[in-house]
C-alpha cells in the first residue's frame, strides 16, 4: 500500500505591513480592520455602500458589486490574503479571489453556513444534533409534513438572519400560508423545542490545522436578533460547555475550515430527570455579535484570530481576563417609546460612560433606524454578579429591558 498525501503545506506567513482585504464593509468589516490596523497592516475593504463603516476607516474602499469583475480585481491586486465579514456575500466571488489570492474561510465552507439544509445535514454528518426538521421546496413536501413537527419555526433556506426570513406556525394552515409568505423559496421547516439558554462558542483554526477558542457565551434574543450576551454563561454546567466546544472543534475541523467560526446551540430544558440536552441551531463564517465582549473582556479577541489565520500567524488561545456582559444597541434606543419620532436622539451615553467596566463601541453609521445595529456596549468586572449588575444599570439608563 502507498502511503496517504500527505496535506498541503500551509501558505506561508504574511508579515505586518501587507495590506489585507474584506468583502462587506459593515461593523464587522470595521471591528476586523481595527484589529489589522493595530498589528500593524493596511486594510482594503470591498462594499458597495459609500457610507459602509469599515470603509470609512480601511486604507482603501473598492465600491463596487460583490460580483462586479473589475472591484474584485481590485480588491485582489491590493490585498495579499482576503476574508469575509458576512455570510451572504456571494460564494462566487470568493472562488474567484481564491484563483490568485489565500482567502479564509474558503468559498466552500462559507457556501455550506449559506444554506441551512447543508447546514444540518453537515452538523448531522459530524454528529452534532440539531432539531428536527425537513426541507420544503415542492407543493409535494409541504403536504408530505410529519405532524410531530409542528408546531414550529419555517425558514428560508437561505439569505436568513436576524429573524429575517422565520415564521412561527402552529397548524398545517398556518404552514401553508407562512410558506406562501415567503414566495414559495426553499425553506427548512423545524420542530419547536423546550428552551432552557441559548449559547454560543467562537473557535478559530488555521491553515496549519490548530485550533483554539472563546468559552462558550450565553445569549438572549428578542424578536430573533441578539440583544445580551453573558460570559461565563450562567447557568450552563462545565459538562455541557465542554461538550458544545468540542462539537464546535468538530464542526470547524470536517469542514478544512480557515478563520473565526462561530456555532449557536440550543440548550433544552431538562425531560424526566434525563438531563439538559445540547443541539446546534446555526453557524457563521466570520466574528460574531456574541463575540463582540473579547474586545474588552480577553486578551486576544474574535477580530485579532481573524487577522492571524488569515495571515498564518500562530493562534494563542484567548484567556478571559474579567466576567462580561455585552449589551446589543439598537437603533430603536435613539427614538421616544412609542410612535417614533421623526426626529432620533441620543442616548445618554455620559450616564452609561459614567459606570465602572462600561466600554462604548458605535460602529459609524450614519442614520439610526428601528432595528439597526448602532453599537454594542461592553460591561466588565471582577466576577460575573457585578458585570450584570452594571449592565442591568446601564440597560435601564438606555431603555433596554431587564434580562
């Protein structure tokens, strides 16, 4: 028998002074370029918006389509390695940019977190469990339901975040028109499950294959998008965080994977003394919302991980140096209760800024609408009770509820 190929090398280590690029110019473009720019490169950012966030602060902003040919070019003879900051951006593009340029993560592994029927089925085939569910793309399939999964929650196959693109629906009727409301677009139907937390775990992985990771984060959600993160999580035991990291190392390692993953678990509530239950709900190929506490809370955060496997630099795991909490700013903190106004308002940021461990982050945008993602406010301390402690004070301040 001959022996196995051996892999790949890796590519070889890009030093500071090379100037690196990202597809998508949002606030996780912006946070990643701020993490570039202090270990010393130039940054490039490729996004369409003249106002995007992280173009304001790259070197340089290519405006142009993430499809556009000529922006691509552009954006690879600038860049010595290419990465993304959001999901959806087309994993076309991405391939392309791989023909001349190291991109992590690759097109391949971000195409499988695109759609959530690859999704689960790659979960599955890593023995990860996630709820049950069933893929509708045919009048055949809808019909064809199993009743023991309703109720629950339809979603597009694709192009869906921050509950964009989700339906609750209780009865087979209540299916059939949600599925209508979606124009009849692939969409995974999945069983409502017993909720006791929702958690996260962030990992990286280099080329090289070493991986590392960020203890799991607990999260509360309201109205589908992020509002609070809680690190050390509460309430979840040691077994079961140790078991959604290595379901997380799982998940990165089968899919070859280069770059900051994150993986979102659902924890489900203990059934006749069988013990909580762990299943994944989703991935994302990037830095994610729930991450956004390393920033302030660990010595090296979600966005420094990135630049370092994206350049081949070595991965030192993160080490918490204070208990955080990290709340979610909305743009709906900027409008009165109620009506909204014409006419936005700040917060009251010197009250917020005038609490111990409270850490500002606003991410540049121009406009504040309902629902927007304006910034995250980061609470650190000594021990986990007095960072929710503040936070619940600096929640009250800013008209966030109670958690």
């Amino acid at each position: 028998m001959s022996a196995a190929t051996p892999p790949p090398p890796p590519p070889p280590f890009i030093a500071p002074g090379a100037t690196l690029g990202v597809m998508g110019g949002g606030q996780l473009g912006r946070m990643w370029a701020h993490a570039a720019q202090q270990q010393g490169y130039a940054t490039a950012v490729l996004d369409p918006d003249v106002n995007s966030p992280a173009g304001a602060v790259a070197h340089l902003h290519v405006r142009s389509g993430y499809l556009d040919a000529a922006g691509l070019q552009q954006l690879a003879a600038a860049s010595a390695a290419i990465t993304t900051e959001f999901e959806n951006v087309p994993a076309e593009a991405l391939q392309q940019l791989a023909a001349c340029r190291p991109v992590a993560p690759a097109a391949a592994a971000v195409a499988v977190c695109q759609d959530r029927a690859l999704e689960k089925a790659h979960f599955m085939r890593c023995g990860v469990p996630c709820a049950p569910h069933v893929l509708i793309e045919t009048a055949a399939q809808l019909a064809a339901v199993d009743a023991a999964l309703l109720p629950g929650i339809l979603k597009t196959a694709r192009l869906g975040y921050d509950g964009r693109g989700q339906v609750r629906v209780a009865s087979r009727e209540e299916l059939a028109a949600a599925w209508a409301a979606l124009q009849h677009a692939p969409a995974v139907l999945e069983a409502r499950l017993p909720l006791a937390h929702e958690i996260s775990v962030i990992v990286a992985r280099s080329a090289a294959g070493e991986q590392v990771h960020f203890p799991p984060q607990h999260n509360l959600h309201r109205d589908g998008i992020l509002a609070v993160t809680q690190v050390p999580a509460p309430g979840v035991s040691a077994a079961l965080q140790d078991e959604a990291i290595a379901a997380a190392h799982r998940i990165a390692e089968s899919l070859a994977y280069v770059g900051v993953l994150c993986v979102e678990f659902f924890v489900l509530q203990h059934e006749k003394g069988s013990g909580a239950r762990l299943v994944a709900n989703e991935m994302a190929p990037r830095p994610h919302n729930s991450g956004h506490y390393s920033i302030d809370a660990c010595d090296v955060s979600q966005f420094d991980l990135q630049v370092r496997t994206m350049t081949g630099a070595p991965l030192t795991a993160p080490r918490l140096h204070s208990a955080a909490v990290m709340l979610n700013l909305l743009g709906d903190l900027w409008f009165a209760a109620g009506a909204h106004p014409v006419d936005p308002s700040e917060p009251d940021w010197a009250r917020v800024l005038a609490l111990p461990g409270a850490h500002l982050h606003l991410y540049g945008k121009a406009e504040a609408r309902p629902g927007r993602k304006m910034g995250h406010l980061t609470v650190t301390a000594a021990s986990a009770t007095e960072a929710r402690a503040v936070a619940l004070q600096a929640a009250g301040v800013l008209g966030i509820a109670a958690f």
